[in-house]
C-alpha cells in the first residue's frame, strides 16, 4: 500500500490489523483566523483543524470521527482567539503506522499549522494532566511603555489645557487608523457603574497640536532603568496568588483562581518589521482564560503611569473586584509544555520523554516565518497595541485609580506632561447610578 498521499484524500490504514497507539503530537500553529485552540462545533478553530487532518490521514476512523473522547484525546493548553502557540502538545489513541505518521498529517494541514513530530507514551499519558510547567511570550513594542506615545485623548487634551476640542494622534490616524473604543467600565464593591460605547476619536485633528506631534521620533527606549521597572513590576506576579481579577467567569473563592507563577522577566528586545518589540516570558504551571493577556495589561498601565504598582497586590485580594485592562491577543503565544516530571520516570516499552529538544530549529524556522512575521506586520498595517493604548485611561477603566484616593470613591484623573504633572479632581456627586459621560465638547465624570 502506498503511503504517499495528498490533501483531500482520505487514507484507511486502520482496516489492516494495525492497532492504535498511545503517542503525543508536538506541533505549532498561527492563531490568526481561528477561534481558539480548543474544539467549538461551528466555529474555526486548530483542533477542528487536526481532528479532520488525523482523520484523512487515515489514523482516526470514521466511526470515531468527530468524537475526540473516543481517542481519548486531550490538549496541554487552551489558547484564546488569535494567540499562537510553538510548543503545544496533544495526545491520544492513533493508527500511526505505516511509517509516514507526521507527513500525511501534514499534508493534510495548512501552512499555518505544522506537526514536528510525536513521541510514544504510556496508555494513562495525558498531556493536560502530566504537562507540569507552561511558558508563554508576549511580544510587546518597545512604545507600549512610553508614557508620551499614543496618549488617551483627554491625556493630551489636559496637556494642551483646553476640554473643548478634539485632537488625534497623527501616527495613528496618518496610517488610517480610526480609534472607536468600547468603553470598559469596572465594578468596585459599593460602587456601581453602567458601560457606556465611547468614541475616542483619533481621526479628528486640533489646531494646537505642534508641540504633541506624536509622528516625531520618540526618545524613549529599553534601556537599563526601564528594564529595571519592568522586571520589577512582572515580579509582583511571581508566587502563588488568587488571580480571579485577571480572568472572567472565576470567583474569588472559586480554587480554580489560584495560580502559581513561577517566573516572569522580559529582558530581551528584537525587532520585527522595523517596530523593536520586548519578549516578555512567563513560566507557571496552568494559566486561565485572558490571564496573561489581564497581567500584561495591568503592567502596561502602571509602566505608563495609569496606575500604582500597589494596584497588582491589591488585585490578589479575595474581597475587591476590579477590572483591569486586556492587552491585544496578537503579541501572545505559547513557547513551550514542559513535562519535567514525567521525563525523570523510568520509561519502558519504547516509550519516549516529550520536549521540544529535537524540534528546536525547525520550531524556530515556524515561528519567525508564521508567527514574528504576523506579529511584526499586524502592528505595522493595523496599530492592534498602538490603538489599544489610546483607552487606557480613568475613563474606561476607573479601577487603575483603586486605592490612589479612598479606593476610587473621588475619581482622580492624573495627566502627565512633559516636565510636569498635573492633577484634576473630580468632586463627587450624589448619583443613584454612577455613570461616565462624554460630549464632544466635554467629559464628566459621575460617581
């Protein structure tokens, strides 16, 4: 029988006495396009993607097909819409014989999904359950951490000291960039606010703009004092905390909200389409839905100024609730599954240790074609972090003020200019529904 086959194609192999096999697949893939990692009937997803490649590449049947749990297949990471992963390991009961396993799955993938190889592993080898350590990398541009680079529109109303015009920022709307952001307006406790859609709109030009002109070449850069910041800021995440601020669905006293971190550092910078980006690596052992995307957001914020260090261990605390931003899924991806424990055991009947050691270079090939490649040009055609930063403000979300003034029940708005910092309080005003509004020709704040 051949074993040469193209996509499309379905090959059976099963029918031939060849039994299944218990292995684990180690692949990676580009999460633009897709809806996630995991299986959702109806939608686009990569493992709707590998289940159909398994089953014409003739090592799932067509009894089994469409019904993961009769393979007893299991994942080691869920990852979000749009996130990318060069690590990921799945495993499960296949008919990987004849030889030639990998290729007919491969050729029966796309482009953007590639399966470097699989190792074989005992019958009760589950990927999600004996995977012990995951990292992920979020490529963040270097500007993301200047204060002066795509400033929220008050911000820069403030600085021009004038509420009664609309101004833009020229690097944005000179690339067509029109920055309509939903408002995203915290819950405290004690306190109740209504999400409103707020327009920020970037594409309206000020007169008074010259000085604030944000196409100049920014000054700003990596260097030893802001890396410093940065690593110390990531480090407040280390440990093992309630993170039920930094995920939706969980709460507080819900176990699933504890998490251990084990490191999280990003010391080096490398540039990609001519946008320089820091790699920002985070070790821990499982991770929850929009978790690392809500710790990258938070740290973002407090680089920029937007808020207090204090505010990620006040985030910990079982008994506050507050909303905290959501950086851009595009920058984030899983590096690697570690199975640390399971390759110190003593391995019998062919069964093989799972890690990424023979991949590497073919992994580090996938990722700069597939994945640095988007990244890098996603930022430079569609600003996704530039456009984000412009809602990083009070005014979506109200809780990066938390603790700063009697936990947030007199709103501060703080601008900061270059040389100077100017502070604006908003008194307080008796409202049965506490609320933020804006006009085009001013903005109140209401608590």
């Amino acid at each position: 029988m051949s074993t040469t086959i193209t996509a499309g194609d379905v090959t059976d192999f099963s029918g031939g006495g060849e039994e299944r096999r218990k292995v684990a697949i180690i692949l990676a893939f580009c999460g633009v396009g897709y809806l996630g990692m995991q299986r959702n009937p109806g939608a686009k997803t990569i493992e709707g993607e590998l289940e159909e490649a398994l089953f014409r590449a003739g090592s799932v049947t067509e009894t089994d097909r469409g019904k993961p749990k009769q393979y007893d297949f299991t994942r080691c990471a869920r990852t979000d819409k749009g996130v990318s992963a060069v690590g990921q390991v799945v495993s499960g009961r296949f008919h990987v014989d004849p030889p030639g396993f990998v290729d007919r799955l491969n050729a029966n993938l796309p482009d953007q999904i590639r399966v470097f190889g699989y190792r074989r592993v005992p019958e009760k080898f589950s990927s999600k359950k004996f995977c012990d350590r995951r990292r992920y990398v979020y490529l963040l541009p270097v500007f993301a951490l200047d204060p002066f680079t795509h400033r929220d529109r008050e911000a820069v109303m403030a600085s021009l000291g004038s509420g009664e015009e609309y101004v833009k920022c020229f690097e944005c709307s000179e690339r067509g960039r029109k920055n309509k952001i939903t408002g995203v307006v915290g819950k405290l406790k004690g306190d109740s606010f209504d999400a409103k859609s707020l327009d920020v709109r970037s594409d309206i030009t000020s007169n008074s703009l010259s000085a604030l002109r944000t196409d100049v070449k920014s000054k700003f850069c990596y260097g030893e004092e802001e890396k410093e910041r940065f690593n110390r800021i990531l480090s407040y995440y280390v440990g093992s905390y309630n993170f039920h601020n930094f995920t939706t669905r969980i709460k507080a006293d819900d176990p699933a909200a504890n998490r251990s971190i084990i490191s999280f550092t990003a010391n080096t910078v490398i540039s990609l389409d001519g946008i320089d980006f820091i790699k920002c690596e985070v070790l821990g052992q499982s991770f929850m839905l929009h978790q690392i995307r809500k710790m990258m957001g938070l740290a973002v914020a407090i680089m920029r100024n937007c808020a207090p260090e204090s505010l990620i261990e006040t985030a910990f605390s079982k008994d506050v609730n507050i909303t905290v931003p959501m950086a851009p899924e595009v920058g984030l991806y899983l590096d690697e599954c570690f199975f640390t424990a399971y390759n110190n055991t003593q391995f019998e009947d062919g069964h093989e240790e799972v890690s990424m050691e023979a991949y590497k270079e073919e992994a580090e090939a996938f990722k700069l074609k597939h994945i640095y490649s988007h990244i890098g040009s996603a930022e430079r055609r569609y600003g996704s972090v530039a456009l984000w930063l412009h809602s990083l403000n009070y005014r979506n979300y109200p809780d990066l003020n938390y603790g700063r003034n009697g936990h947030n029940t007199e709103p501060v708005l703080v601008y900061k200019t270059v040389g100077e910092a100017q502070e604006t309080t908003e008194p307080e005003q008796n409202d049965e529904n506490s609320q933020v509004k804006t006009s085009k020709d001013t903005i109140t704040v209401v608590a």
